[in-house]
C-alpha cells in the first residue's frame, strides 16, 4: 500500500497521522482463509478434479454422464432453472430433440473449452463449498483467435459421501453470454450459500 512521505512540523501533525493511518488499517485487513491441513488439502484437490473433470465431460459431449457428479437428491440451479434430483439434472443436460448428430462429411468444428479460474474451497468435514469463475472459450480453427462467448460464476454445496466428493446444491450464475433458453427464469444474484 502507497502512503505518502508525512512531515510533520508538531506532535499534533504526529498525532493526526498516527490517527490516519490508524483508521486506514481495518480496510486493509485480509479475511482469514480457511487453515489448510493435510487432510483439507488432499479434500480441496479431489473436490477441484471433480469440478474440472465435470467441465471437461461436459465440453466433450458426455451429457449423459452429468448426473453421475451429483447427490440422488441434489439441486442443480442455472440461472434460476431448477432441476431437483438425478433425473431432473439428465434431463437438463440432455440435447434438444433437434440436436441429433446427421452424417457430415468432417469438417473442423469448433471446439469450446471452459476456463475455471479463482476456486475458492473450504471444507469443514464431509461438508465443503466450492466457488469458481468460468469462462467459456470458442475455437473456430486453428488460423482464428479464440473467442470469449460467456462467463459467469459457480457456487456448489458437496458432500463426501464413501470417500468421494459429490455434488448436493450447484448455483450457476451467469454475467454475460447467457443462452437463450434461460432468459425466462434469468434473475441476478450473488452466491445464494450461506457460509460453512
């Protein structure tokens, strides 16, 4: 932090200062991170690798295996739809009727990656919460520059439950490139969680 070069001609010039700079400190105080153990680290890797094979499955078309990352009972919130449960959350990640793959001759696709950056995990237990700015990347080919086409943020609730990390409440906050199918439910929000 830049402060000033202070001359003061006389203790209340001191005095004064000494005041400033006294009512400067409690902006400047971090909030206090979680204490990382052995066993918090281990957790805060398996829950990150979660997240991010989740990403990745879902980038490559593995609709189907979504659910698999979540409680039987979980809350899955895009953009304000909800899908309760399982079942629910398939369905929400399923393609549209009208997307089934035709025969194309091959042509380079665009490929659309997902940027997970700024995890903030805490984890009390078998508890644990999860925050993450994504951000979604369109590559049109290998002569194009990529492009930025949404982003927003993600606020998970997990459980572990037999030893591996899942999903019970998933809050998906969009910032900008919302897809049209959410316009109708779309509210802006901050993290709905309340603090472990």
């Amino acid at each position: 932090m830049f402060l000033p070069k202070l001359q003061c001609k006389s203790k209340a010039h001191i005095v004064c200062a000494a005041a400033a700079i006294a009512a400067l400190l409690p902006l400047t105080t971090p909030v206090q991170a979680q204490q990382v153990t052995m066993e918090t680290l281990l957790d805060r890797i398996q829950i990150e690798d979660m997240i991010t094979r989740y990403y990745y499955d879902l980038a490559n078309g593995q609709a189907h295996a979504m659910s698999e990352y979540f409680t039987e009972d979980a809350i899955l919130d895009v953009d304000s739809t909800i899908a309760n449960g399982r079942a629910e959350i398939e369905k929400l990640y399923a393609p549209a009727s009208g997307d089934k793959k035709k025969a194309e001759p091959k042509v380079s696709k665009p490929h659309n990656h997902m940027l997970l950056g700024n995890p903030v995990i805490e984890v009390k237990g078998n508890v644990a919460q999860a925050h993450v700015i994504w951000t979604g990347v369109k590559n049109e080919g290998v002569g194009k520059v990529p492009m930025l086409y949404e982003q927003g943020r993600e606020d998970s609730e997990l459980v572990k439950i037999n030893g591996k990390w899942l999903i019970k409440k998933r809050y998906i906050s969009s910032d900008s490139g919302l897809p049209d199918k959410y316009d109708a439910t779309y509210k802006s929000r901050e993290n709905p969680l309340k603090p472990l």
